[in-house]
C-alpha cells in the first residue's frame, strides 16, 4: 500500500506525466494510466513477504515468558528399597518359628503340633489346643511342610471373670498357628507362624480341648480299615465339635460316602451316636 500511495501522490503532484503545459485531461489520463501500470510492483512487492511463498515457515512459537528458568537436572533419582514379596509384614502381635523334623515332606504330626503349641503358649500363656487341620495329608498319614498351609491350628483361653458384671466378664484368647513354606521371611523354611487374634474373630465358647491320644496316622488307617481307598486324597480336621468325643473327620472331596469320622482318643470309628454327641456337646458348650 506503501508503493501505491506513493505512485498516486506522483501522479497527482505532476512528477509523473507530460510536461506542464499541455492539457489537464491528458496529464489525469496519463497519472492514471501510470497508477495502472504500478499496480502489479506493488502487488509483488507484497506477495514476496508472504511465508505462505516462501521455504521459511511461520513464526508460531510464543516468546519465553520472562519469569521462565530452565529447570536444573538433580541427578538420578535413588531406587526405592527393594521389598521380597516372600516377606510377611512386621506384625507386633505375631511371631515365626522354623520347624525342626527329619523329613519335611512327610513330617509326623505329633511332633510338628508340639512345636505349634509351644509357639502358641510363647504368645499367650494360658491358650490350649481347640481345633486342629491338616490340608496336605500324605498317603502315609503324615504332614507335608513343603507345601504352604499344610497345617493349621487355632489355641484359646475362655473364661468367665466373677470380679467383674455378667455380660462384661468374659475373658477369651485365641492365637492361631499355620505352617508355611515360602512366606518365612528370614526364618528357614519350613516355618509355622503364629499371631494372636481378634477376639471378634473367636467362636464364642470356644474351649481347649484334649490332645488327641490316637495319632492322625492311626487314625487314617482305621479310615482305610473302614472302607477309604489307600490312595484317596483327603484332608483332616480334629476338635471340629466341642465333645467328648473328641473326633478326626476325614474328608474327600466329591466324595460324601468317603468321609469318616474316627474317635480321637480309641481310633475306632465314629458311630451316628458318637457324632450326634459331639454335635451336642457344642450346643450345649454355646450355651454354657
């Protein structure tokens, strides 16, 4: 627009055009005509500031803003610490122990539930055996550590306090015990971790029961004596029923006419009577 004005205000102050004295109509036509004739200069010289006509690409970057400070590298960062996922929590209320037997894989069971109570008693002194649970039976009748759970058993004190109001006197401890094989920390495995438990967690009722005077592997011979297969895979559990009598029941899965109930004092075999009275004895137990 520059370079048309600039030709307009020649033409029409007479620098551009015939010379003066000749006719003003001529001299018009003529400043026009040259204006014309400019028109395209000027066009080019605008055309050639255009990015769009050009390799160079437009300017689209925004300007640094003044407060802007380029930020400084602090080196690398430390690794975080390294946590064994094989590593149970710290846990104040519970404690790890490894177990001591010949033969890890097929491990007697008397040996392994005294190791077990002597951990219980180490967190609570007054706690007796309840229930008792082996989920990796050998074909044997013995324990197999190697593999995680194969054992449980839950140790409890119940008691009524007469110091103290009926509803507010009840005292119960409980402290539960499994076995493991990969979850013992930086204690050799095999192990058996105990932990105090919630006394809303507890059976109400709960009482201590005897310690079984027939064997878990004599008793899963009087199983097989009563009809189990040999190589039936089973699991047993002692002090399921508050009692007497105390009972092992053995159970395999799919299989409800294979379960057998065998008296853990007697290693016989469990009668309907026999069971219906345990069953009773918890009722009655509740109730107490």
């Amino acid at each position: 627009m520059a370079c048309l004005f600039t030709t307009a205000e020649r033409a029409s102050s007479g620098t551009l055009g015939p010379p003066r004295g000749r006719g003003r109509g001529r001299a018009r036509s003529f400043g026009a005509l040259a204006l014309v004739l400019l028109l395209p200069c000027c066009d080019d010289h605008h055309r050639e500031r255009r990015p769009s006509d050009t390799n160079e690409a437009p300017n689209t970057l925004a300007p640094p803003r003044p407060d802007f400070t380029p930020s400084r590298s602090a080196g690398p960062r430390p690794a975080p610490p390294t946590v064994r996922s094989s590593d149970p929590p710290a846990d104040p209320t519970g404690r790890s122990v490894p177990i001591s037997v010949p033969d890890a894989a097929n491990a007697e069971l008397a040996g392994v539930l005294e190791q077990a109570r002597a951990l219980a008693l180490s967190l609570d002194e007054r706690v007796g055996l309840v229930t008792l649970g082996v989920e990796h039976m050998t074909a044997a009748g013995g324990v197999d550590l190697t593999r995680d759970m194969a054992l449980y058993a839950s140790f409890g004190f119940h008691e009524l306090d007469p110091t103290k109001a009926p509803g507010a006197d009840l005292v119960e401890v409980g402290v539960s015990i499994t076995s493991s094989a990969s979850l013992c920390g930086e204690v050799p495995a095999p192990c058996l971790r105990g932990r105090l438990q919630d006394s809303s967690r507890l059976e109400l009722g709960a009482r201590p029961r005897p310690l079984p005077a027939c064997s878990l592997a004599d008793a899963w011979r009087a199983a097989h004596a009563s009809g189990v297969p040999e190589n039936a895979v089973a699991t047993a559990t002692y002090g399921f029923w508050e009692g007497p009598p105390q009972l092992w029941t053995f159970e395999v899965a799919g299989h409800g006419e294979l379960r057998r109930d065998i008296d853990g004092a007697t290693c016989r075999r469990a009668t309907r009577e026999d069971v219906f009275r345990a069953m009773d004895g918890s009722r009655g137990a509740r109730r107490r």
